[in-house]
C-alpha cells in the first residue's frame, strides 16, 4: 500500500501545477515471503526478527527535504531547483533501494550517495528540476530486501554446539535453559563501532561464557578484554554480564550476529553448561569520587557465622557515615597527617598548619593528566598520592574483615574478592586514551594494596547508576509503557553526567540500554571567567566540567565582589551586616575562604527546610535564611532567590541549555524522556535539580541517594517545593 504524504509545488510562470510524491511511509518489515510463502510466519508490528529463518527486519522511512534533514514539510521547486529524498532505515538488516523517476515528467536524478541503507543510516537521492519543462505525474519509491535462506538456522547440524541465541523478543529456546539478549543482537551493523549488550542468565544454575571475536574487534567485559584463550566468564543464575563489544580497525563488513542466521554471518559469544564453579565470595565496590569515596561489600555467600549474605558499607572513623572526603593533608616530608574524614574536619575548622599541603580534587587531576602537586615535596606524584590515598582505605576495609567473624579473623588473602571501580564516562576521541592511563593509574595504585590485577573492573559512573535504579526501582520500570525513556544526572563535586536509556522488560525483568551519555560542560561569560581567574588555583584541574566545586566557587566570588549587591536586595535590611565584606575576610588564602564558604553552603541547605518561612525571633513569615556557621559570620542572611539568582543561575542555566541541544543534536529528543533521577552530592542542592530538571520538562524528577528513593514534585511544583532531603554532601 502506498500513501501520498508529501507535495511539492513548482512555480513556473503562471502555471501552478503539484506533484505527486507517493512512497512508502511505513512498510511492514520485509521477510522471506517471496521464498517460503505461508510456511513463514509474518511480522507483526514491533518484531525485529522472522520467526522462520531468523534474520532481522528492514523498515524503511522516506523523507522529503529542501535540505539533506529528514522534514515532512511542503517545499516550493523552482525551475532548476533540486531536492533531496531520504530512505531511513530503521530495521537491524540493511537493505536495498532505489527511486523511479520514469512515471515523472521535468525532474532529473542528479546523484544517490548510496543504494544500500544500513540499520540506521540514510540513502539520499538528489533531484533537480530541468528549468525548461514543467513537471507532473509521480515518484515511486522501493525497497528491495536481500534473498532469504529457506532453511530455519537453527535446524543447521551444529548450531546448538557453537552458542545459544534468543532474540529480544523470545521465540527461540534450547532445552534446559535459556539466554535472554537485553538488547538487539545485532552485534555490529556496518558502520558501528561501538555497542553494548547485556545478557541474562535465566537458567537455575551458573553458566559461562567465551568469546571468539574475528581480526579488527575486542569485547570487554566490565573492563577486561574477552576472547580467545581468556579464561570463560561466569554468570550467576538469574545474574547478568555487560559486554562491550567495538570495532578496532576497518569499517566493518557484514552485520554480525550472537549466532548467525547463516553462514555469512559470525557468531560471537559461545555459551557453555560446565561443572558449576564457585563466584567470588566478597564483592568490594569502591565509588572514587572528587569529593568523597564510597566502599561497599557485598557477600555473594554466607561465609561469616550468623550473618547472612549481604551488602555492607564501610563506614569513617570520625563520624561512622559511609564516606571517605578524597583529601589528605601532606607535611614537608611527603608523610601522610591526615586523611578521609579527619583531613574534612581539620580542613572546616582552619586548623591545617602552613607547613602542610592539602592534596584535595585529585581524581580531577588524574582524569585531566594534569600534577597536582607542583612543589618539591617527595612523594607526591599523582601515582604515589592516589597510592597513599587507596592504602588507607584498604586498611579500613581489612578492619573490617578482621572483625567481621568473631569466631575467626577473615582476610582479603583468604577471599575470593571481586573489585569493581566506578571510573568517569569514557567518551570517544581525545578522552579515551585519558581514560585509559585513568585506569592504568588506579590499577597501580591497587597492586600497592595486594590487590590482583585480574579481579578489577571498571564500570562508568553513570552505567552503576542505571544499575542501582534497575534493582530499587524495578516494579516501576516495570509499570512504564515498552520503550519509555528515563534519565539520569549524576552530578558530583567535579563533574556532571547525563545518560538517557530506554526501558526493556522481558519476562518480569528489566534492563535499560544506554541510548546516549553526555557530560554537562560550563558555557565561559564574563561571570564565570571572572571565577575561575579569582579561584584558578582551586579550579585549575576542572577545565569546563561542571560540579559542586564550580558552585562553591561561584558561591565565594558573590560574597566576596558582589556583597553589596546582594544586601541591597535584601528586604529585612536591619537583620543584615552594613558590609559583608566586614564579616568575610577576604584576604584569606583562597583555600580556607571557599572552605568558609562550603561550610555556610552545607548549612543552607541542611537548614533551608527549618529557616524557609520564618527567620529567628520574627512572628511574620520571611525568605530569610541565616548562616550561624562561625562566629563572625553569625547574623548573614541570604534570601533563597537571591542565592539562586546570584549563584546557581549563571552559572548552570546556559549549561542546561547546551545540555538540551547536544541532547537533541545526537537524535534523542529530551521531551521524551518521562522519568529524571538525580544522584550525586551536588544533586541534594535543590536549586542544582530545578536547574537541570528544565532539560526535561515532560518528565517527573526524583532525587536518588543511597538511603534511597526521595520522590519530588514536578517541574512546576520544584520551584515551590524547596525542602533538602539530606545534608549538602558531594
């Protein structure tokens, strides 16, 4: 069936005369009809695969455009104009096609880039109009799918003894057991260089898997290469594996397949039913912040006397809160004072001695390549800083083994232990080689703690908080429309990412496949040049990320160039200091002042909730908020607005709305989007959340921290809805 959605006008003197563009709009996905007739089960709306010979669909789009974009717009031709049409293919098999212009009078076919449309790419035909005929009649369009093998692949002798294969949609089955693919598994259509796959396990028993990759491609496995002569990965049952399979060099060939529908195409992953094997006893997940460093364990069996399998997180030695600050305090000697939490409190109350070096943001200079310690002192490259930083976490968590059992002391040396690191977005060009040496760095620094090179992983940050909300969230997943798009923003203390992923449910489970990852980058004006001249030194390793350290500063710069502007807008004048700057000394070192100033942010927010309607000893409700921090900053007060409109809005509103156009720029369209999750300590700020929550005006905005879920409002109700769930922490 055809339909006529397009018309073009042409202009030719007088005459106004229409053309008829007829085309396929959306054709059902193309099978093996031709060859095996009604023995082949026919697609129906949705299927990506034939449930006779396996091969994937091929639906194809056509666009007409004055310009090389899809549009559905009416265009004006003149005499010697030219047009484009553009066949999109949205299948997983490429496909043939090719335009008719023999049923068209006055237009020419100048050129066609292409005649054969891979999943997802475009074929372009351009067509000029011949300046001394008029034109009429009518284009015809068509799509020519590649011949079908007769033969059901998987009645092929051996196909069972080289992998499993179940589509996304399950159709295909082997007898004992059943390997569900989360997403196409179409491995790499041409022109791919990079995709993600997650497998499930949905056998009651552990499985492993290997990989045979041919010459030009690498499969990584949570960070480690996958493929001949490696050793089978193990999947727990009802467990999951993340692959990452990339194309190293060429342009890549033919699609290739999990399991091939027939010779041409490569199989991949083999699976196998061995003799079980035993997982790790103890998973230790270490979340590597710039501001502070988490460490989880999980027990994958019951191996301590009366407790059972768990997860536990390790906890300071302070204050007993489960995180480590990323700070160590250095003397001359390159020893280590103080570190984690002591360092934090010694730091707060501005009791660091001049003869010793904060070494704070170092995971922002080990991400940028960049010293962070510039002086003489021995013992303080990047590699031997993040060395001493990561001993004194493991000798916390060996405590903790030590006393886990009190039957027994436990030792990592006598666990099979399985460390899984979370490491910033990878991206592709000049970051991955940065990345890289990222990696390499916190794989040194581990082996100075006695930690097997072969048990570490790296997961992305934001790829772990896809994860997390999988499990937590999952009977909400669950409930969303097949295909619904969800979000997260994990902004930190130095950077800030966003992924976007669309939800698959299978058989009661849920997976979200990554359909884009984006870092939120600063947008330079006269503002933030000025903070970043004024605090250089502090910012100098944060390039354009945005974070809660780009903040704490743009918070130190207002009170300390800005103050007057700011009292003057205050209403309750007579609550306020004639001078801030009375209050503030601004000729302290630029470190202790913006600890000064994080300290006064930590109470706002904490405090915001208590002080939002009514300031201290006043009967009349008021937007007043004090700072009662330190002595001398007793009686400042700042309206909630006025830190938004000073602060927080210079500097994140243009960053959101670069934000939204990359976001579109790269073909996801942010109003589709329906659910917003936001993690990181950044994140707690509420002015932070209304700011990126205007990327994604359609969608509902939950705040996400460790404790769990904190649903809020909805846009419009964010901005009245200024309550702080957790204290400030980045």
């Amino acid at each position: 069936m055809t339909y006529v959605i397009y018309t073009i006008t042409n202009y030719y003197g007088e005459c106004e005369l229409d053309i008829e563009v007829q085309s396929i709009e959306r054709s059902a996905p193309i099978c093996c009809t031709s060859q095996c007739g009604a023995e082949c089960e026919p697609f129906q709306e949705g299927d990506r695969y034939c449930a006779y010979c396996g091969r994937p669909a091929s639906i194809i789009d056509w666009y007409v455009s004055a310009t090389r974009r899809p549009c559905r717009e009416e265009i004006v031709l003149p005499p010697g104009g030219r047009f484009y049409l553009l066949a999109h293919n949205r299948g997983t098999a490429a496909v043939n096609v090719s335009v008719d212009l023999t049923r068209a009078r006055g237009l020419k076919l100048l050129g066609v880039d292409q005649r054969k449309a891979a999943p997802g790419a475009y074929v372009i035909y351009e067509i000029e109009h011949r300046a001394d005929q008029l034109i009429g009649g009518s284009i015809v369009v068509r799509s020519h799918d590649a011949v079908r093998d007769r033969e059901r692949w998987w009645e092929k002798s051996g196909w069972n003894e080289q992998a499993f294969y179940v589509a996304e949609y399950i159709r295909l089955l082997s007898h004992r057991e059943r390997w569900i693919i989360g997403s196409p598994t179409v491995l790499f259509p041409p022109g791919v260089r990079k995709q993600y796959v997650r497998i499930w396990n949905d056998a009651d028993k552990q499985r492993i898997f290997s990989s045979d990759v041919p010459a030009g491609y690498s499969v990584m496995h949570f960070g480690l290469p996958l493929g001949r002569g490696r050793q089978p990965v193990p999947v727990a049952a009802n467990g999951f594996a993340e692959l990452t399979f990339r194309l190293d060099s060429g342009s890549g060939g033919e699609p290739m397949w999990n399991a091939g529908p027939d010779e041409v195409c490569v199989p991949v992953l083999r699976m196998s039913s061995p003799q079980p094997t035993m997982g790790p006893d103890v998973v230790v997940a270490i979340d590597f912040g710039t501001q502070n460093t988490g460490v989880r364990v999980r027990w994958r069996r019951r191996l301590v006397e009366s407790k059972p399998a768990g997860t536990i997180d390790i906890v300071g030695d302070v204050d007993n809160t489960p995180r480590f600050p990323t700070l160590m305090l250095i003397d001359e000697h390159g020893s280590v004072v103080a570190w984690g939490q002591r360092a934090a409190m010694l730091c707060k109350q501005n009791l660091v001695p001049p003869n010793q070096v904060v070494v704070d943001n170092l995971k922002t200079y080990l991400r940028n390549n960049k010293s962070l310690v510039t002086s003489s002192i021995p013992g303080t490259s990047n590699k031997e800083l993040l060395a001493k930083y990561f001993q004194r976490i493991f000798q916390r968590l060996d405590d903790y083994f030590q006393k886990a059992d009190p039957a027994r002391p436990l030792s990592r040396e006598h666990l099979k232990v399985r460390y899984i690191l979370s490491r910033p977005v990878l991206d592709d060009g000049r970051e991955e080689k940065q990345v890289r040496a990222y990696e390499q760095l916190l794989r040194e620094a581990l082996k100075q703690c006695r930690v097997p090179e072969e048990a570490i992983a790296f997961i992305p940050e934001p790829q772990a908080a896809l994860t997390g909300i999988e499990k937590r969230r999952k009977d909400e997943l669950l409930n969303l429309p097949a295909g619904s798009r969800v979000a997260v923003v994990d902004s930190g203390g130095g950077t800030t990412d966003v992924v976007i992923a669309e939800v698959q449910t299978l058989h009661g489970e849920v997976s979200l496949r990554i359909l884009g990852s984006y870092s939120a980058a600063l947008v330079p004006d006269e503002t933030l040049l000025k903070i970043q001249e004024r605090y250089k030194n502090y910012l100098s390793g944060f390039d354009a990320q945005v974070g809660g350290n780009i903040l704490d500063a743009g918070l130190a710069f207002q009170l300390e160039t800005a103050a007057d502007r700011v009292l003057e807008s205050v209403d309750a004048l007579h609550l306020v200091p004639n001078n801030l700057l009375k209050e503030v000394d601004k000729n302290e070192p630029d470190r202790e002042f913006l600890y000064t100033c994080r300290q006064m942010k930590e109470h706002f927010v904490f405090n915001e909730s208590i002080f939002l309607n009514k300031a201290p000893g006043e009967e009349a409700a008021g937007e007043i908020v004090p700072f009662p921090t330190k002595a001398r900053l007793a009686g400042i007060r700042l309206r909630h607005d006025l830190y938004d409109e000073q602060v927080a809005a210079p500097i994140l509103k243009p960053v959101v709305e670069r934000l939204r156009a990359e976001i579109m720029a790269s073909g996801v369209d942010p109003d589709s989007v329906c659910r917003v999750y936001y993690v990181g300590g950044t994140n707690t700020d509420a002015f932070v959340r209304r700011h990126f929550s205007r990327a994604f005006p359609s969608a509902i905005h939950e705040s996400f921290d460790f404790l769990g879920l904190v649903p809020n409002t909805s846009p419009e109700n964010m901005a009245k809805n200024r309550r702080i769930e957790i204290v400030f922490i980045k």
